[in-house]
C-alpha cells in the first residue's frame, strides 16, 4: 500500500506521512545516493528534508530534483543565528540545490537560549528568513530542536513569530518523561489550532551509543529488526495529524518505508514496554 498522505499545516502541500531524512545522504555517495531516490519514488514520499550541514545531502539532491522536477516539496536548515550569515547560507543552499527558492527554511535546532533570543531578536536570522520569504526565495519558515526542553522552547518561539512547521523528537520512549510529554502534547494542540505542520524525528532511536563503537549511520543506535522497526514507527503514526522523518541510515530506510507502508493501527502500551525491555532501550535524552 502507499504511504498515506496529509496536508502539511498550512502550506497547501498534500505530503506523505514519512518524510525523507536528508541526514542520511551526508557522506554517501552519488550512485548510492540514486538507488535511495529509486526507494523513495517507489515508496511515494514526496517530501524532503536536508540542512546546510548535512555533509553532501543538498549536492546528493540536485539530481533528484532535476529528474522529478515539482514532485517534492523541499525543505532545508540552516544553523546561522545572524541574518547576514543566514542570508549567505540560504543562497549557498539554494545553489548547491539548483534551485531558485525552497518550500520550507528552518532553523536548525534552535533551542540554546542565547542563539534562540539571537535568531528572534532584531539582526537574527529570522530577519533574513522573512526577507527571504518576501522575495520568493522561502514560501515558508519553520523551526526544529533537539533534547527535552524544546518543545516548551518551541512553545515560547510560537509566543514570537508564526512559525509554519515545528519539528522535534517523538518516540515512545521519549514520550514517558512527564514533562516533554505535558509540554509536547500542549504544542502539538497550540499548532492544531493555527495549522502547523508538526514533524518529528528519533522515532526507531534505541539508546545512545555510550561508549559502544557506532555501527549504524546515525549519532545515537537505532533499532535494527523489522519486528521492532514496525513498533517504532507505527507508534508516531498512529498519533492522528503528523509526520515522521524517516532514519539517518541509508541500509535502515527500507525497513522504515516498509513498515510506514503497511501501517495500520498503533501497538498497545503493553507491546512497546516489551519492546523497550527486550531491545534494552534508554532515553536519548536526560
């Protein structure tokens, strides 16, 4: 079955429900790169997500865009927190793309309280994204963060500016900590209200790596079964109203595009506390 699809908040844009994670191209190849688009057009994901510091990913791109011209809508990051430094990232991106705008700019985890009051206050990078906005070279401006303050950072930037998406972490287990999960079920109902587009990320996250040699592709281990890559991803989607980026693992993404696929109901409680039992699971974030 396809990927079912929803309206990206306010944005116009039908997307899939599994948005292709861009951190996955950093440090492949082009041909490998390719084969991924294959997976990604036969999976029918329409929506891509990369930054300005993803490695290759913009440059892995280019190509993907040229051969499915109007089929994706594109996102992109930056990490500046001035508006000049952001303007010249932005322009980079858009070269290294071959674009001349992208669908959705954001700024990239913005939850350090010293760069959040930077990129919002006069001068900041949202200066630039706005300008950029009125120009035509961004239809759209978002945020994203990592760790457990940031949905309640996220909370307070949509006191600031009318975002258009937000993106953050949301898996089960992240979700048993009392206060992302107050915080995070009080954001997700502030952007219902306003018709943003809420992403997450971590979904099949396992447990940090420690000091364990890192075997897989993404900065914390990932869960590698198909069994339990299916829990993991039908628990986000079974959240009625968002979106799961994919996995930063190029050898992963088939299992994800797989289990979103057949996707139909969300596992009990009593499933994933097996799971995270079995699979020795721990927080990624403390």
């Amino acid at each position: 079955m396809p990927i079912s699809k929803l309206p990206f908040g306010r944005t116009g844009h039908e997307s899939s429900r599994i948005l292709f994670g861009g951190a996955a191209l950093s440090r492949v190849t082009q041909p490998e790169a390719d084969q991924v688009f294959d997976l990604v057009m036969q999976a029918g994901v329409n929506h891509l997500d990369v930054a300005a510091s993803y490695g290759a990913a913009e440059d892995r791109v280019r190509p993907w865009l040229e051969r499915a011209p109007g089929h994706f809508f594109l996102a992109t990051k930056t990490g500046e927190r001035t508006a000049a430094k952001a303007r010249e990232e932005l322009e980079r991106s858009l070269e290294r793309m071959g674009v001349d705008h992208v669908d959705l700019w954001q700024f990239h985890n913005l939850v350090d309280p010293i760069a959040w009051d930077e990129v919002l206050s006069p001068g900041g990078a949202l200066e630039a994204a706005v300008q950029a906005r009125s120009e035509g070279l961004v239809r759209h401006i978002g945020v994203t963060g990592h760790g457990l303050q940031v949905a309640a950072t996220h909370r307070r930037s949509l006191e600031r500016f009318d975002f258009d998406s937000v993106l953050l972490p949301y898996n089960f287990i992240t979700a048993q900590n009392e206060y992302y999960s107050a915080n995070f079920e009080a954001l997700v109902a502030t952007c219902a209200e306003r018709n943003m587009a809420v992403q997450t990320i971590k979904a099949v996250a396992a447990a940090p790596w420690g000091g364990r040699p890192h075997t897989r592709n993404p900065w914390y281990e990932p869960l590698e079964s198909q069994a339990d890559i299916d829990l993991a991803v039908w628990w986000v989607l079974g959240r009625p109203g968002i979106f799961l980026n994919s996995v930063s693992d190029i050898n992963l993404l088939p299992l994800v595009l797989d289990a979103a696929a057949r996707f139909e109901s969300r596992p009990s409680d009593e499933d994933m506390r097996a799971m995270v039992e079995r699979r020795n699971m721990e927080p990624l974030f403390v």
